[in-house]
C-alpha cells in the first residue's frame, strides 16, 4: 500500500512540475512579447516554484 501511495505522489509532484514548466515557457513568451514587469515577475515565480517542485521530487524519492 504504501508503495502505491508513493507512486501516486511522484506522478502527482510530475505532472505538477510539467504543468508549471509549460505556464512559464507560456509567460516567458508573454514577456518576450510584452517587456512588462508584470509578467517579469509573475514568470519568476512560477520559475521558484518550479524549484520547489523539484526539491519535493526529490524529497518524495529519498523517502521511499
């Protein structure tokens, strides 16, 4: 059981980290196209929490 709970939050944490990916790829567009701040801002910390995601990845894989 605990094995599959494991599994199930690494897709999770995966999937998460995907989704996130594409949003800042999509933002870093935005603001190439744009220059605004705004956007500056809103992509770097989808890019933090892209760091995150990796670090609970990686916390998730050392526990099981």
């Amino acid at each position: 059981m605990i094995g599959t709970h494991s599994r199930r939050a690494e897709r999770v944490a995966l999937v998460a980290l995907v989704l996130t990916l594409a949003l800042t790829a999509v933002k870093l567009g935005v603001w190439l196209a744009t220059d605004s701040l705004a956007v500056l801002s809103q992509m770097l910390d989808s890019a933090l929490d892209i760091v995150a995601l990796l670090l609970l990845f990686l916390g998730i894989r050392i526990a099981t």
